[in-house]
C-alpha cells in the first residue's frame, strides 16, 4: 500500500463548498439546490462524501437512514419527470449514486471492506486471484487457518473425514455427529464474535482520523488497516469453515 493511497481521502472540501447551481447562482446542497430544489449534476466523490460524512467507521445508520429517505425525495426522477432531459439524467445519476452509497454504508462489514478499497486494499480481488491461481495449477485454494483455530480446526477436519467415511459406509454415529453440531455452534458463534473485535477496529481507526488533523497520523493508520484485514479473512475462514461442515452434514 502506498502512502498515497492513504492520504487519498483525508479531509477535502465538499462540493458544497466550491459550486453554485446551474439554474439559479445560489450555493447549492451537494446533490440539489436549497434555494430553487432543481437536482445538481454528480460530483464524483466518494460514498462518505455523497452524506456529507467523514471516513469514519462508526456511522449513525439512523441517522444515515434518515439522510438516505430526504434525499430520496428530493433526487427521485420520478419527482423530476417535468425538468430538463439533462436534469432528469442528473436526477437518475444522483439517485443510483446515493443507493449504492446507503447500501454500502449502511452494511457493517461492506462499510469496512469499501472504507478498506478507498485505502488501497482490495479484499475480494485477493480472494478472487487466489481463486484463480488455484484453478489453473489444480491446487487447492491455500487458505490460512487463523491461529487461534489452529487446533479445532485440525480437530474438526478429522472428524469431518470421519463422518464422510461413515456416510460412505451406511454407517450412524450420532455421537460423532452431535459433536460436530456442538463445534459448528461454536464456530457460529467465533463468527459474531469476529464481528465485535471488528468495531474495536472501527474506533482505533476513527480515533486515527480525528488524530490527522493536529498530525500525520500515517502509520498508525496502516497499522489499523492491517488489522481490520486480518480480521475480515478471518471471518471469511470461519464462514468458509461452517459451510463446509453444513456440506458434509447435509451430504
Ligand atoms: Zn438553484
């Protein structure tokens, strides 16, 4: 990750700040005039930006929910069926804009893994190109056991090899299966936990943000993202793990 990569979104002027509507002169909202109502055309930001919202990871999601409908009704093309061919492009523009924008931030883990891409890191492409790699050399997708899981996970995957010996064979181990229900409970519940050491994350990094203004709090930053990462493949490890163990269950 470069070190632009991670001064790319610190604190810039919205575009409030800078533009005037087209229709009227007067300052308008980021998305549509205050003082004519007419629908502004989109200024490529980010999705924090589109609400008017610093990068910070512990969002308001009522509040987001209430920003989400007003502008709703404001930027509705439907609203706008009587304007301008170009501004109802706006207005539809503006519209898919701020539903890809509320439906990210709204989501806990899609907020983190996009807050993670504006900085560089590309979750879903390192989990896609390993995909990838293992399908052209026929091997299997390396994953890396997370080390607290080291041991269950060695555990489970006996017993799991075990249990499919047993369907093989028409053969009923209700115990075994019993402890193999007991272990998915636990990975179920490793899952939600993740989801909590997750926003411990959130507040460092926000901290770190607030930070940024007084001084260059760069490597701090890094040092969060690596974490929230290593948090996230963690939690996709045990996801992965669960429906693996669904599989042979219901085999
Ligand atoms: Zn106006």
């Amino acid at each position: 990750m470069t070190k632009s990569a991670l001064t790319a979104i610190h604190p810039k002027p919205l575009p409030e700040d800078t533009h005037s509507c087209w229709s009227c002169g007067s300052m308008r909202a980021a998305h549509f005039c205050e003082s004519c109502g007419k629908v502004q055309p989109p200024v490529p930001v980010d999705y924090f930006t589109f609400f008017g919202l610093p990068p910070k990871l512990n969002v308001d999601v009522a509040a987001l929910e209430k920003s989400f409908y007003e502008l709703s009704r404001k930027l509705h093309p439907d609203l706008n069926a009587r304007a301008g061919t170009q501004e109802q492009e706006w207005s539809m523009e503006q519209s898919s804009l701020l539903n890809d924008a509320y439906r990210t931030l709204k989501d806990p883990i899609k907020r983190t893994a996009y807050l993670l891409h504006l900085e560089g890191v590309e979750l879903e492409e390192q989990s896609k190109s390993a995909t990838e790699q293992a399908r052209t050399t026929g091997e299997i997708k390396k994953q890396i056991v997370p080390p607290d899981l080291l041991e269950e996970v060695f555990e489970l995957n006996m017993q799991l090899e075990e249990l499919r010996m047993n369907k093989k064979m028409g053969e009923d181990d209700p115990a075994l299966i019993e402890e193999i229900g007991k272990q998915k409970l636990e990975l179920e519940a490793k899952y939600e936990s993740l989801l909590e050491e997750l926003k411990s994350f959130w507040t460092e990094w926000d901290a770190a943000i607030d930070r940024n203004l007084a001084s260059d709090s760069s490597e701090e930053r890094t040092a969060v993202i690596g974490k929230m990462v290593d948090v996230l493949n963690r939690r996709n490890y045990v996801r992965n793990l669960v429906r693996d163990v669904n599989a042979v269950l219901e085999s």
